[in-house]
C-alpha cells in the first residue's frame, strides 16, 4: 500500500509553494491498462495516472481553499480523489465528502464502482442522490455522489451545505447550468466557510479562467482583513496521462443520415478492423435506439461476419443491470458496440474501446428569450467535443476515429467551444432558485458566464406576471414559496400555472 499524506503532518517536501502561488506539477508517468484479463482492483487503481498525484492533491486540499484539478477523461479523477480525500481524514468526525457531476447516469456509475472499489454496500459508506432516488444514509454515508441540481436543492435547506467538508464539483468544463450556479454559490459559502474545502474537476484546460474566478473573491476577503485562510489563490494541478494516438477519419462527402452512415461504418469497421470495442456518438434515446434495429437487421443479413457483435445502447435512464453490460469485460472473440449520448463523451469511461465513431451531433438547448420558447436539439457540436470524442479511442492503444463529417467542415465551420448552457436555457427555474437562496440581485450574481439580459428579464417577467415574483422582485408568499421549495418540477407546474393563466 503505498504512502499518502494527512492533513495535519508535515507536509510532503517535493510541493514547496513558498508565496501560496499556483502549482503546476507534471510527470512522465504514462498509463495502459490491459483492459483484458483479471487485475486486481487496487491494481487497477494504482494504474491510474491520478494516482501517482495522490500525494500532491491533499496537499493542495489541505492547504487551498480551491483546488482546480485538470486531468483527461479516464485519468481517476472522478473515482479516486474522494478516495484519497476520505482515506486522509476528510471524512472523519461526521463529515461528508460531496462529488457531484452534471448527469445522473454518471452519478449512479461513479457511486457503485468507487462502492466497489472499496469493498462496501451501495448506499451505506458510498452513496448517491439523483431526482427521486436517494441511495445514501445520513449516518453512514462519508462518500456521496449527487447531481450538482440535487446540490443546489441541499442548499435550500442548509445553506452553507454544512455536513460537507470538501466538495469536488466535477465535470466543470461541461458548464451545465447547474454546475454554473453552483460554482456561484460555493464562491459564496466559502467565504462563510474558511474550512470548506472545494475542488474544481475538469477535462479540458480552462483551468486559468476558473482559477481567476475563484480568484477575484479570495482577494476581497484579504482585503477585509479576516483570519488567516487557507491559500488564498486556487491551486491548479494538471494530472498527465498519456492517451495512444488517434487516427482521425473523415467522410470525403456530407452524409445524409448520420444513424445509417454510423451503421454502415461500424459494419465496415467489424469487417476491416483487428478486435477492439467501437464507441458510436448518437445524440440520444430515438437515434440510438434506430441504430440499435438497423445495426441489428444489416449485422443478420451480412452473415456470418457480424455474429460476434454485442450492440449496447448508453443513454440516461438506462436500468442498473443494463449500466452493468456497459462496463463488464468484452468476451474473447467478440466485439462491443456502444451506441451512446455524449454522456460517454467525458462523463463515464469505458475500457476496451479502440474505435470511434462521431456522428457530429449532439442534444442542446436552445433559448430564445424573444419567443419565450427553449428547445431541445439535434445540434453541431465543438471541436472540443470532437477532440474528446476522438481522445475515447487511444485509451487501450492507438485507435481509429471516424469522423462523420468532412475535414473541411471540421476546419472551417466547427465552433472552438460550446456555448455555456446558462446562455442557451430559459432562466425560469434559475431565478426562482437563487431567489429562494436569498440572491435578490440576480442581474449581479457573480457568474462564471453572465446569462443575457434579455433571458433574465424575461424570466422576471414571466415569474411576476404568475405571481411567484413581487413588486419588488422577491418571492411572494405562500405561492413564490410553494415554488421554490420544488424545484426540480418547478418548470412543470410553472407550465401548468401559465395554462392556467392563459385559459381564465
Ligand atoms: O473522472 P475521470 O474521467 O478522470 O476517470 P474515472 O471516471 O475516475 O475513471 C477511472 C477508471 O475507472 C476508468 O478506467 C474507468 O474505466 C473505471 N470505471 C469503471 O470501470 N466503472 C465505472 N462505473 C466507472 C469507472
Ligand atoms: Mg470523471
């Protein structure tokens, strides 16, 4: 078993950071995981690239209030570091160590494999909170996965999210609108809270934005002259692993239908291709499940070729068992093929994949303030995600990416980033959160991406045109109230009040 370090002793020397500065550590270490065969799981875990970090993350834990952690998908940060965290004492005395991640598929994922892992029942030590499922025990639990909405709804009823003593918000470069306002918020418990302890997971290197963020907060709170803090500016570590080279492929014409391009490619990679699983990027349930039945019927009628298929649909929803096929080991002489959301994106990591194929596509929302309408699209996605998407084949060994789209389309037309969720939701359920959390100034919340002016008047507008908001643009009582304290089903009734509304 290998050393790691607790809060509280002398810390490890190699980490020096003489002036509280930003750290940035770096390391030859480099990961393959045979992804065949039985290895034990603390083997498993000692294979990971986060774990030779071990030591270096509770250093920064102990000694940062923030602690942004940038690591590629798959690198152990999501399993790990609340492992380190509870095995350094983060979670003695009663306290909690809160992960949370922006979908509730990854929650329940994350929370049985890190049950696993540790050798105890799901929902005791290690549990999880989404909407409407609550596997965690208050007593017992030390390790609890939730979705940063679940997070947000604690806060209503303890608002400086007390039991927790460090709180990993993971996934932070996904942006979702929870995970926007929570970081909000955090900034402000922290400053309530000099012992909380919060770290910023992320795939991709925006690292420096975030550490700014946090940042501009921690300068105020020196000038005001409080106690000593931990350091005040936010550490940075990046965790290097070392992903297998990707070949990219791309369409030499625009496809028509992607679900029969993404078909006929995995039939062809079957037939060309050397064993390794294929990951095909759907956008969601009604595509993937169209795949699935083409994907099945042109597998029977091109014979014997296709026979060692096993096709696997991944999208949120799925039941446990069907979550359990995704992750268990490919059988000799078979080959997988997942069809999934871009939950597999990032979000969960499956071993064995050595093919990819993107479709280009993603489900979004879409706002738009002027029709008060939000949608839910089939829409392009970045460069960014189409970087990740590719990056899912190297894990095992070098592999192929088939691009569904031309080369020309991806260097000329492709966005460099997404677009944060805040600036692309409608604010309805938003608003009414925060001011159920006492954040009357909505327009001057310190967000990480400020939402347009135009969502958030409409959002006023609508909220007091329904009564939920005053005059004064406070929560009326009973009905403001009644609103907020279900805000998870909030848009549904706020839906059926406006019909209400409309009808009399
Ligand atoms: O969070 P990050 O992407 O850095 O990695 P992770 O989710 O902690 O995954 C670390 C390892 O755990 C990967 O090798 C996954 O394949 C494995 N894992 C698993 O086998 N089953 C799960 N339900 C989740 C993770
Ligand atoms: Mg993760």
């Amino acid at each position: 078993m290998a050393q790691f370090w607790k809060p509280g002793t002398e810390k490890p020397r190699l980490l020096e950071d003489e002036d509280g500065g930003v750290i940035f550590l770096s390391s030859s270490y480099s990961s393959s995981s045979s992804g065949y065969g039985y290895v034990s799981i603390e083997k498993q875990r000692q294979r990971l690239p986060v774990y030779k970090y071990r030591t270096a993350i509770l250093y920064l834990v102990e000694s940062h209030a923030t602690t942004i952690v940038v690591g590629e998908t798959g690198s152990g940060k999501t399993t790990q570091i609340p492992q380190f965290l509870k095995e350094a004492g983060w979670a003695d005395g009663g306290r909690v160590i809160a992960c949370t991640q922006p979908r509730r598929l990854a929650v329940q994922a994350v929370a049985s494999r890190v049950a696993e892992e540790m050798g105890v029942k799901l929902g005791e030590e290690v549990g999880y909170t989404i909407r409407f499922e609550d596997i965690s025990n208050p007593d017992l639990t030390r390790i609890k996965f939730l979705t940063d909405g679940v997070l947000l709804r604690e806060m209503m009823d303890d608002p400086l999210l007390t039991k927790y003593s460090v709180i990993m918000v993971d996934e932070a470069h996904e942006r979702s609108i929870s995970t926007d306002i929570v970081l909000g918020l955090l900034k402000k418990i922290q400053k309530r809270r000099p012992e909380l302890r919060l770290i910023i997971s992320s795939a991709t290197i925006e690292a420096k934005s975030m550490s700014n963020f946090f940042l501009s907060s921690k300068r105020r709170q020196a000038l005001e002259g409080e106690e000593l803090r931990p350091g005040l500016e936010p550490a940075i570590l990046s965790v290097e692993g070392r992903g297998f080279n990707v070949q990219i492929h791309y369409v030499e014409d625009p496809v028509r239908d992607y679900v029969q391009a993404a078909v006929s490619t995995v039939l062809l990679i079957n037939d060309k291709e050397p064993p390794g699983d294929i990951l095909v990027f759907l956008t969601g349930q009604d595509d993937i499940d169209a795949a699935i039945k083409l994907l099945t019927e042109e597998a029977r009628s091109n014979g014997k070729n296709s026979s060692g298929l096993i096709i696997l649909p991944l999208y949120s929803g799925l039941t446990r068992a069907e979550q359990d096929l995704i992750f268990s080991p490919t059988p000799k002489g078979k080959r997988k093929v997942v069809i999934s959301t871009n939950i597999a994106e990032t979000s969960l990591t499956l071993e064995g994949i050595v093919y990819v194929v993107d479709s280009g596509f993603s489900k979004q929302r879409f706002y738009n303030p002027i029709s008060d309408i939000e949608n839910l699209v089939v829409a392009p996605i970045s460069k960014a995600s189409a970087r990740q998407r590719a990056g899912r084949a190297g894990r095992l060994r070098p592999g192929k990416c088939y691009r569904l789209y031309t080369e020309e389309y991806f260097l000329n037309e492709m966005s460099i980033q997404g677009i944060p969720e805040i600036q692309r939701s409608n604010l309805v359920s938003c608003v009414i959160q925060l001011k159920a959390l006492g954040i009357d100034n909505i327009l001057g919340f310190d967000w990480l991406a400020s939402p347009s002016p135009e969502s958030m008047i409409r959002a006023l507008e609508v909220l007091y045109s329904l009564g939920v908001l005053d005059d004064d643009a406070k929560l009326t009582s009973p009905v403001g109230f009644q609103v907020a304290e279900i805000p998870l089903v909030n848009k549904l009734i706020l839906f059926h009040l406006r019909l209400l509304f409309i009808l009399f």
